[in-house]
C-alpha cells in the first residue's frame, strides 16, 4: 500500500512538474513598458488615467495572446511608478526604468518632471511620452520626447477662437497657481489670446497649490469683469473650488482651461456650478469612437470600476510604441531605430472610425515629428458629464 502510495505521489509530481514547465515553455517573453508620472496628490487623477489606460490595454494585448513583432508574440508588461509630482522622483523612476533595460516609457505628466528626466532619458537610450508642454523638450537638438497630448499653445488658440466666433468674446483674465507648469502655461495663454486681438484685462494673480479658500484670490480678478476667465494649468482638485468660488462671487461669465479635468471631481467638488466649464478632452467622442474604443472603455471600467473620459486621449501612447515597434522591429533596443520609423510612420487608428490614421505630427510648431496625431477634443461640463464642443486637429 505505501509503495502504491509512493507511486501515485511520484507520478502527480512528476506530471505537475511537466505541466509548469510545459507552461513556462509555452509563455511569450515579456516586453516592458514603463510608466513614470504623478499618481498621489491634486495632480493624482492625470497619471491615474496614464496608468490605467496602459494597464487595460496590455491585459487586452496579453489576453487575445501578445503583440507580434519581427516574428517574436511578446507579452507586454507595464512597470509603474509613482513620481509623487516631484522632479527628483521623476529622476529616480527614470532611472529605475533604465536598470530594468526598458527603452519606452510614457510619463511625465508635468513640465518639471518632463524637463527633470531628458538627461537620463538622453544618455540611458529611452523613448518618453511626456504629457508636458515646453517645447524645448521636443525640439532639436532634444529628440527623446513625444508629445502625448494637445499642448496648451495648439488648444488655447483654438478655444479663443471658437468663444470668438460663438460667444462674442472680447475679454480674458487668466488665472495660475504659482509653479511653473501653470504659470507657463498661463504665459502661453497670454500671448495667444493678444494674437487674436483679445483684451487680457488681468494675467498676474497667482495662487499657492495648497491654497483652499480661493474668494480672495479671485475678487481683484473679478473685478475686471473679462468674458472667459482662464485657469491655466488647473489640476482636477483645484479646478471645481475656483470653479466654485468665482459662481459664489456672482461671475456670470465664462471659465476654461487647456488641461483635461475629471467629471467625477468637477461634480463632488462644484456640483452644477461646474455646467459651462470649457476643458480639453479625451481624443473621442460618441461620434469618432469606433468599436475598438467602445470595447476599450468597457475593460476599463470591468478593471476598474469607473471611467476617466482623459483616458480616450491616454490610450495613445502604448498604441503608437507598440505599432512603430512593429514597423521596425529592431527599435525594441535601438531608438534611433525608432527615431528613424517615426517620420514615414503610419498605420490605421483603431480607436477611430473612418480612415484616421496614427501617424506622428509636430512639425509646425517644434521643427520634427515629436507629437502623437490624436483628435483636439474641446468640452463643455454639463449636468455631471462632459459633453463635446468642437473637435478640431494639430499638424
């Protein structure tokens, strides 16, 4: 009996043995992708959607089994981390990218942190996808950045313009939280809206980030009576209070922002206050969303359990890294591979009916292609949701 025993424990062992290694046989080698941007904080809501986009769309790769470049299936796996908004934790994230032989990272979200990592990005060989928009960052001689969104000094032309055309505006004030994103994107702001022949009757008011009761903030602002009133660099946990704050204060008038925002905060934090508030959306509407895009949103939110309407714009990034890869499948190691793909680079955009095209754009305002091709969306927060204004693109 104990030699039966013996027997039938050595043969399921050895059968569980061939299993796993059958498995481990079996398995696609892993590709890495990072992810280094802010996913703590006001800002958190910005790196979430990065996060998150990437991670629903390498469960979907990995699940209808991987991605097929040059002949090899790879698994993709995205290795996160938190800069916490903090220029010296951007270094480090890069940094760790880099030990971990990844060459393609999207992030940061912001300026600074952009800025702070070229260095290593340079030296290290590694492609970012920052969300940030000084355009040193992507033109010559700086050749590792990539755009990953609409900057505010192609989306805030385009809102002027629009409220020009639609709404008679004549008037704008800006306001910025003193640091340096907003304060160059209030700058940015600025000189686009004298081009258009608009009166800035106020551009100097900051506040601090930790700021809470904004009414003294906005008076002196309010008294200039402007038609829009911008928040240039507004993070989703500041934008419903100033939101807030300038209704109580009896402005009628209009608010905006070139950064995209969170319906869900804009209703915890302003409620119906928010309706009218003007921000640049996610790269879809109902309209231009295909199939591909509905399925996306659906995994999104299975995993989990909401939606950022940012993450229509932030499901890019991995789409464009993995597809250029896939055109020329020596840039899994090499970037001046990549950097070479990226000027005829062109394949179909799956998150778009019709015949769009990704494609990489840039070239007016930064001299190269350093900028992914998605839609510029412009919304309107009404009744708890955003809702499209005008869709609009960027060469």
């Amino acid at each position: 009996m104990k030699k039966r025993n013996f027997l039938k424990t050595t043969a399921l062992a050895s059968l569980a043995s061939l299993t796993v290694a059958s498995a481990a046989w079996a398995a696609n080698p892993v590709l890495k992708i990072g992810f280094v941007g802010v996913t703590s904080g006001p800002a958190a809501s910005w790196g979430i959607s990065n996060q998150r986009s990437m991670e629903t769309r390498a469960a979907w790769v990995n699940e209808t089994g991987g991605v097929t470049i040059g002949g090899t299936t790879y698994d993709i796996k995205i290795v996160a981390f938190d800069d916490q908004k903090d220029p010296k934790r951007a270094i480090a994230g890069m940094e760790k990218m880099a030990q971990e032989g990844i060459h393609y990272v999207v992030g940061p979200n912001v300026d600074d942190g952009a800025a702070a990592v070229r260095p290593v990005a340079e030296s290290k060989g590694i492609m970012y996808f920052p969300y940030a928009f000084p355009k040193s960052l992507y033109e010559k001689p700086a050749s590792n950045a990539v755009l990953g969104m609409i900057a505010n000094y192609q989306s805030g032309p385009a809102i002027y313009k629009h409220l020009i055309k639609t709404k008679g505006i004549k008037s704008v004030a800006f306001v910025a939280a003193n640091e340096s994103d907003p304060l160059s994107q209030r700058d940015g702001g600025v000189e686009a809206a004298k081009a258009l022949g608009l009166q800035v009757v106020s551009s100097s008011v900051t506040y601090q980030v930790d700021t809470t009761d904004f009414t003294p903030v906005l008076l002196p602002v309010l008294k200039t009576r402007p038609d829009l009133l911008v928040l240039s660099g507004v993070s989703p946990a500041s934008a419903p209070q100033l939101i807030r704050s300038a209704r109580e204060l009896g402005y009628k008038g209009l608010i905006s922002t070139e950064t995209a925002q969170d319906a869900n905060v804009l209703k915890e934090g302003a409620g119906n206050l928010a309706d009218g508030f003007i921000s640049v959306g996610g790269a879809s509407t109902p309209e231009l969303a295909s199939d591909m895009m509905r399925d996306f949103v659906k995994r999104y939110t299975k995993m989990f359990g909401e939606y950022n309407d940012e993450s229509n714009t932030k499901v890019y990034a991995l789409e464009y890294i993995l597809e250029t890869l896939k055109a020329n499948p020596s840039a899994i190691k090499d970037v001046a591979a990549f950097k070479k793909t990226m000027d005829t680079f062109e394949a179909p955009n799956p998150y778009m009916v019709g015949n769009a095209k990704l494609k990489y754009v840039g070239m007016s305002s930064f001299g190269q292609k350093r900028q992914v091709s998605v839609p510029l969306v412009v919304n309107v927060y009404k009744n708890g949701k955003f809702e499209t204004m005008f869709v609009a693109q960027v060469d």
